[in-house]
C-alpha cells in the first residue's frame, strides 16, 4: 500500500512538472511582439518560439531558465540577448549587434546553430558552467569563456576575428573540437593546449594557436 502511494505521488508530481511548462509565440500575427515581452511573460522552463522578423532589442533573461528557437527555417534577426541569474538554450537567431552574455547566469546553457555578425558569446562566471557551443557561425567576433568550466565548443566556424576563442582566468572545456577558425588574428587564445581539443581546422590565422602566460 506505501508503495502503491510513493508511486501514485509520484506520478502526480511529474505530470504536474511536464503540465506546468508552456509554449509562448513571438511575431507580428502572434500573443507576444517583442522576445523580451514573452521573457517576462514565461515561467521557468518554458519555451519561446519567434517568428521571422527584426527584433531590434537586447533580450534580458534573468530569474529563469527558458528555451528559445526560431520558428520556421529562417533566422530572426535580433540584437542579442543577456543572461543573469537565470539560463538560457538559444537556437537559431541571426545575432546583429550585441552577441550573447551570460554573466553570473545558472549552469548547463546552449548556444547553438546562430549567426553571429560583429558580436560573439562571452560566458564568465563559475555558476555558468556546463554549456554548450555548437554549430554557430561567428564573423568578426569572440568565443570568451572567463572563469567558467567543464563547457563543449564544437563545431563552429569563427572568421576574422581579432581572436577567435579566448580562454582565460581558469576557464576549462571538456572538449574543443571540430570547429573551424579562420583569417583571425589569433585562432585560439587560452593557457594551454587541452586533451579535449581535437579535430579542429586553421585557415589562415595569423597565428592559429596562442599559449598565454596569464
């Protein structure tokens, strides 16, 4: 009988978790107009689906973890997005301004298959650590990692970046691989050569890989 009611509470617990997260639509036919609006809107764990159009505005996450793809196959432009005290997954934005910062943000966050234009990722902080970076395509921006750990950056294409990805103040990943930087000053700026950093290629860097003594 108290297996039967461990049981049956918690069944109840986890159908009350899956129901509790929601879906919001962001876009000119759609509830929500702007990303920030249905940000503020979302609860922990919710997901935010955006349309194609031009958000002219830096999205603030702070508080929450949520979850938020484009919606359709073609990329939303967007300025970029801040991270505090909160997560974020990020999938699919055509980033034109401000990157994505996630400063002093919860852990396990992604970034993931973005075009970035004059801006890049900067993660720093112990708390945000876990993340993935994967499949984005950088131009003439920074992959900066400062004193976060235990992150993936696989397989994005950096360009023409002053440097490419910039390790420092401790930060660590378990794996740097697959990734391409090419015609940046530097390819990858970090302490030193990592085991996990593999099966990366170098198209005419001025320097492809930089040990800095900090």
């Amino acid at each position: 009988m108290l297996r039967k009611l461990i049981l049956t509470t918690f069944i109840t617990i986890l159908l009350i978790g899956t129901a509790s997260a929601a879906t919001l639509y962001v876009g000119s036919t759609a509830e929500y107009k702007t990303i920030q609006s249905a940000v503020n809107a979302a609860n922990d764990g919710d997901t935010i689906r955006v349309d194609y159009g031009t958000y002219n505005e830096c999205v603030s996450i702070s508080g929450k973890f949520v979850s938020i793809y484009k919606n359709g196959t073609s990329y939303p432009k967007v300025d970029g997005f801040k991270v505090t005290q909160g997560g974020a997954v990020i999938n699919g934005f055509s980033i034109q301004k401000n990157g994505v910062d996630f400063q002093g943000a919860g852990c396990n966050n992604t970034v993931r298959n973005n075009y970035f234009y004059n801006c890049g990722i900067d993660i720093t902080g112990l708390t945000c650590s876990g993340n993935t970076i994967m499949n984005n395509q950088i131009t003439n921006g920074t992959v900066t990692l400062c004193e976060t750990w235990d992150n993936v950056v696989q397989g994005n294409k950096i360009t023409k970046a002053k440097i490419g990805l910039y390790m420092y103040e401790g930060a660590t990943c378990t794996k740097i691989t697959k990734n391409t930087f090419s015609y940046c000053d530097i390819g990858v700026k970090l302490p030193a050569v990592l085991q996990g950093m593999i099966g990366n290629t170098y198209i005419k860097n001025r320097i492809n890989i930089q040990i800095a003594d900090y």
